[in-house]
C-alpha cells in the first residue's frame, strides 16, 4: 500500500511542479498594430507620376506564408 501512496504523491508533486511552471510563465508580447502611412509613386499616363498615400493596418508587414514566388514587376 506504501507503494500505491507514494506513487499517488509523486504523480500529484509532478503535476503541482509543471502547473507552477506553466503559470509563472510569461505570455508572448504582443506586438501593437498601429496603422502605417505609406507612400507609392504610381505611373499614369503621358509619363505622368503621382504621390498616393495609403494609411492602414493592411499596409503593414504582416507575417504570411505564400506558395509560390511572385512574377517580377514589368
């Protein structure tokens, strides 16, 4: 029986050990998302080049994952 109890605690010791360990643990920070102003020259017509400022969180590096590479700009 001493078997038994002593398996009992040491299981119980383990489980108190890790569950101390997962909650003194820090979260990742987080990284704040503030939106991003950014500046394109765009080409139009007769060689003409205008300045267009795009402000928002989709202008912003996000991390993603693509397939396949992207074709080369003309």
């Amino acid at each position: 029986m001493r078997r038994v109890w002593a398996t009992v605690v040491s299981l119980w010791m383990v489980l108190a050990i890790v569950a101390v360990l997962a909650w003194t643990r820090q979260p990742p920070a987080a990284v704040p998302s503030r939106p991003v102003a950014t500046a394109l020259l765009v080409r139009g017509k007769n060689g003409t080049t205008q300045r267009v400022v795009v402000v928002g969180a989709a202008t912003s590096a996000a991390p993603h994952a693509t397939t396949q590479a992207s074709p080369p700009a003309p």
